[in-house]
C-alpha cells in the first residue's frame, strides 16, 4: 500500500504499535502516548483492568484469574478488540472526545516492511475501532529515517537498522524509497531468551520475568566487548529449591550466549549489502549504518556491528521514538514532498 505525504497531512493522529511499546502521536500535541503494550484483563468478568506502565509491572505477579496480555506481536496486532481496548484507555477520554470532534476523522499507522495484506487489514481495523474514516500506512522504516534525520530524499544511499523487540529490520534508502530490505526474526526479546537459558542451563537459576533488561544494564560500557565488566551479581529463583538466590556472573559467558541471535541480525545485514547495487554501497563506507529502535541500546552492539561492517555505525539520539517522530513530521508536514513517492509499498 503506497502514500502521499499529501495524504499524510489530512491525518489528525498516528500510531506506531510495536511488540514492547504503543506511541500515539496527535497532531499538534506531539507524541501524548508512551506505554508498553501490554492490558491485564480479568479473565472471570472480561474487565480491563490495567494498561501500559501499571500492566506490564503486574507481569507475573498476578493471581490466576488476572492475565497480562500482549496485543501486538512484532508490529502485527494479533488482538484486534484487546489493541483497541489499549489504545482507548492509554489516550483517554479528554483526548478521545478531542479526536471525535474532528470531521472525517483520519488515522496514520506504522507497519513492518513485509507485512501481508492480513497484518494490514488488522492495524486498519484497529484505527477504524477508534472512530477513523481512514487509515494510511507507513513503512516503519522510513518513518525510522525521518524521524532521525536521515536525508532520505538524496540520491545518495542510507541505511537504517530498526532493532525492535520481536524483530530487526534492515535497509538501504535512495531517493526516498527503499532500494532493498530485509527483515530478521530476531530482536530484543530473543536476547533476552538467550540470556534466560543461559542462567538456567549454566547456573540453575530462574530470573524474574522483568530482570532481564537490568541484567543488560548491568553489562553496560562495552558489553559486548572482551574489555567490558568482569563480573555482576544478580538474584533470581533456585531451579532445584525454588529458594531465592544470587550468583555471580561472568559476563564473558553472557556474550557468548548472546552471539547466536546477534549474528543472525549480522547476517541480515550482509544480505542486504551484497544485493544491494555497488554505488550505494560506495556511499555507505562514508555515512554507514544509522540504528534505531529501543534495542539499538543493548551494550557494545554497535561496536560489534563496525567490526563486522567497518563501516561507520550510529545510534539515533532517542532511537527508541524514531519512527513515531518520523510519521508525526509527516503529519505536521515538516518534511518537504519529495520527487518520488516517499513511501515504499
């Protein structure tokens, strides 16, 4: 599905539903929402209980008859009713009556590069839900681009990287559309796996469900280099005794079990280059790779993708808001009309 920035500037509001986080952007207010996309529902009553920030702490702390829920899975939503149900309480009623008022009221949404027509039709329906005549579709990774500033409009080749939590999606960018493009089913959320397994193969030790992250913090300077910390302490369950306990951890090891899923992303990124025509690889050596998305921020990455690139490797400056600041520059009407469709189909 292809789009205008001329069509984007009728839309009064955006949405960028991702695996791990639901941005709502709202012409003229600016980014309103920023939550996990995550509901606890009541499973005895259907009743909502809790949305964002407040539902993801209850993530295994709950009794049986409260489940957390994930509405969307790696840029699909897979639960229309909940993602609906989400979406209205994360906006609220003053911000809801606010949009209603608007005639014809007119939706952006993000969607991976490679979505089918069915993950489509569910995000349209989604918007619909919320009161949208119309919903137009944006390719998350030029919303990416814009959003950090990358000059997508010259004939010069830029590359992108969205690292999100289900998945990681990689192109080069000329003329304002998308030369070539790959989508690795691999993000945040298989690091995370990869370090779970580890503690509990290794150590016999169960993490908390929300330990995982600070366990990322905690290797933070290099990480992913031989010359970041030697060691960190962290708590979790016995597998044996189901007592607490803490060990201590060589963080050498935790590298080791997170090269499998890394070099799959390492691999994508060959594909995309080795496809991809000589000249805008010419360009590349110079600009380099531009990364967004929220796990573009796990430790040492980038300097594990310029040793396996040499190329040039940036973090956008909020990587995690790139492409809800892209498809709202577009709203707003920030960004000039380019020469070619900016918006890959």
């Amino acid at each position: 599905m292809t789009v205008s920035l001329e069509q984007l500037r009728r839309c009064h509001f955006a949405v960028d539903l991702g695996a791990a986080r639901t941005r709502v952007y709202v012409k003229g207010a600016g980014l309103v929402v920023d939550q996990p996309s995550a509901a606890a529902v009541n499973t005895r009553t259907g009743a909502l209980i809790a949305v964002g920030e407040f539902a993801e702490q209850m993530t295994g702390r709950t009794p049986s008859y409260i489940r957390v829920v994930r509405p969307v899975s790696g840029g699909t939503v897979v639960d229309i009713e909940m993602a609906q149900r989400m979406l209205r309480h994360l906006l609220g009623d003053k911000m809801r009556r606010s949009l209603r008022r608007k005639p014809r009221l007119r939706a952006a949404a993000c969607t991976p590069h490679d979505a089918d027509p069915l993950a489509q039709r569910a995000t349209i329906e989604t918007l619909v839900g919320l009161g949208a005549r119309r919903v137009e579709l944006v390719d998350t990774l030029i919303a990416a681009a814009v959003g950090c500033g990358l000059p997508v409009e010259q004939p010069e080749a830029t590359m992108i990287m969205v690292c999100g939590a289900a998945a990681t999606q990689v192109a080069v960018l000329s003329l304002g559309s998308i030369v070539t493009a790959e989508r690795i089913p691999v993000g945040g959320e298989a690091v995370d796996h990869a370090i779970v397994q580890h503690l509990r193969h290794q150590h016999e030790l169960m993490l908390p469900s929300q330990s995982v992250r600070p366990l990322q913090i905690a290797l933070s300077g290099n990480g992913l280099s031989p010359d970041g910390p030697v060691s960190t302490e962290i708590h979790g369950r016995d597998v044996a005794t189901g007592l607490a306990r803490s060990v201590k951890i060589d963080t050498a090891a935790v590298r080791n079990a997170i090269q499998t899923p890394l070099t799959a992303v390492l691999d994508g990124i060959g594909k995309v280059l080795r496809v991809c025509p000589p000249d805008l690889v010419a360009d590349l050596a110079d600009r380099g790779i531009m990364m967004v998305g929220g796990s573009a921020l796990l430790p040492g990455f980038d300097q594990m993708l310029r040793q396996y690139t040499g190329m040039p490797v940036h973090i956008a400056e909020r990587p995690d808001i790139c492409a809800a600041q892209g498809i709202g520059a577009m709203l707003e009407g920030k960004i000039e009309p380019l020469t070619l469709n900016p918006l890959a189909p």
